[in-house]
C-alpha cells in the first residue's frame, strides 16, 4: 500500500475524474437526489425491520427533547415574561425552531460523522463510488428516530397557535410553513458547510455542533434576551435569525430588536437558497482539499 508520502490532493482529482463532475448542475442534482432517496430508502427498511425498537426510540427522541420546553416551563412557574415574551410568544418560537431544526436533522443529521471518516480514511471509500459524495454522507445511518423531534417541535408549535391571541390573516397564514421549510434548508446548509470545515479541521464535530444544535437554542428564546451584537451576528453573518425570528416576529406584531424594515421577514426563501449556495461552494472546496490519510 502506498505509504503517507504517497498522499496528496485526492479530493481534487477525485473530484475531477468523477462520473458525476462532468454533469452539468442540474444533472448532478437529480443525480444527487435520487441516490439519497435509494440509500434513505435502504436505511429505512432496515430501520422498520425492528418496529418495536423504533418506536421506543422515536419515543426516547421525543422525550428528550420535550425537556428543554419543560426548562421553559420551569421558568414561566416563576416568571410572567421571559423578555418581554409570554409563555405562547416563546412556545411559538420554540416549535418554529424546533420543528425546522427537526426537517435538516432528519435530512442531514449524519454530516457530523464525516470528521471521523476523513480520520480514518473511510472517506476514500467513497469518493470512488458512482454516486455524488455528498448524498452518500448525507444518507449515511439515515435515523428515522429523528421523527421524534419534528414531532415533538410540531406539539408546541400547535399549542401556540391554538393559544396566541393574534389576528390571523391569509399572509400570516402562510408565513407559517414557508418559515418551517426556509428554516430547515437554512439549518441543513449550516449541517453542509460544517462538514465542509472538517475537510480542514478533521475533528470538528463539535464545532459544527455548536452552530446547528447551539443555534436551534439559541432560536428557542426571543431575541430581546440576547446582547445586541448577537442579534446582528446571527442576522448579517450566520443567518439563523431568518429561520424564526424574523418572520416569527411579523406574525407576532413584535419590532425587530435592530429596527429592521417589515418585509425582511418574508426573505427567508432567498436566505435559505443563499446560504445552499454558500454550502455548495464550501463543501466543493473541502473536497477538493481532501488529502488521504496514506494508508
């Protein structure tokens, strides 16, 4: 086998001799697409192959994440405002958050595995299949227990809805889903670019986690609890803030701690396909960056 000074640019020329590079991009895409669902398809079967240990553990997603709304709860039993927020204002947050956060979960969980593959040299293994590398990662040990947390993000959301005391409109109305499907793709393009940054940093999961779990925190809470200049960062420079609060805020009749116009919150669409663009470009570089471990 060829030893570590045999090593060099593999991602690169993986990258340029791959059936799939000289595709054109919507060809890649559909490619890329059809490949996930196959090995979703795949790990899902696998999964119901043992129904009784996926309910339970769907159960056990479910209840685990119920707990940080029950941390909320604990503190509206000794407070009326968290903020300036009701109980309703910060559940409707909540399960907007966590609800999106659940879709990119599901989707794109298994991208925090790919600093240990790089490690290891696992990654080598598949930069040699016919299949788009990113769906390959993406779908690895696809967990459909994940469910539990879309589900459990969806409760509270319903609770809010059913007790906010808002006038609602056909705008309002349709804010709603657009911001739970904007906010999944703005989290599954922070889950891409994450790993992109362990291409370089290898062992980076943690980071990575500290923006997509720490972020879905993070959005759980309106934003008057938080200083100012984390307001602006997660607005100008990691855009989280346009997966909730931005339109969330609109349907709440709530100002903008920034003063921002109203019709920033109906962006989130153009956000979510900024930040996949973004994603692309730096999970392209990582791979072309990609030196083989030489073993």
């Amino acid at each position: 086998m060829p030893g570590p000074a045999a090593a060099g640019p593999v991602g690169e020329r993986a990258v340029e001799a791959h059936p799939f590079a000289r595709q054109g991009a919507y060809a890649r895409l559909c490619d890329g697409l059809r490949a996930y669902r196959l090995i979703t398809a795949m790990w899902m079967r696998s999964t119901m192959a043992y129904r009784a240990s996926f309910a339970m553990t769907a159960l056990g997603n479910f209840a685990a994440t119920a707990l940080d709304f029950v941390a909320i709860l604990l503190m509206f039993s000794q407070v009326d405002r968290i903020g300036g927020y009701g109980l309703p204002e910060v559940a409707f947050l909540y399960g907007v958050a966590g609800t999106a956060f659940g879709l990119a979960d599901l989707a794109l969980g298994s991208m925090d595995r790919l600093g240990r593959r790089v490690r290891d040299g696992t990654l080598d293994t598949l930069l040699v299949r016919p299949v788009p590398v990113l769906a390959q990662v993406a779908a690895d040990r696809f967990a459909l227990r994940r469910l539990g947390r879309i589900v459990q993000g969806l409760v509270v959301l319903g609770y809010a809805v059913a007790v906010l005391d808002i006038q609602w409109t056909p705008l309002k109305v349709l804010l709603v889903p657009v911001m739970l499907l904007s906010g999944g793709v703005i989290f599954s393009a922070v889950f891409v670019a994450g790993a992109a940054f362990q291409f370089v940093a290898q062992d980076a999961s943690e980071v990575q986690n500290s923006f997509t779990y720490g972020g879905s925190t993070l959005l759980q809470y309106p934003p008057t609890v938080f200083a100012k200049d984390m307001v602006r960062g997660v607005t100008f420079v990691l855009p989280l803030a346009f997966v909730n609060w931005l339109p969330a805020l609109y349907v709440l009749g709530r100002p903008y701690p920034l003063d921002l116009p109203a019709w920033v919150a109906f962006t989130s669409p153009l956000v979510a396909v900024l930040c996949c663009a973004l994603a692309g470009i730096a999970w392209r570089a990582g791979l072309r960056a990609y030196r083989s471990t030489g073993s």
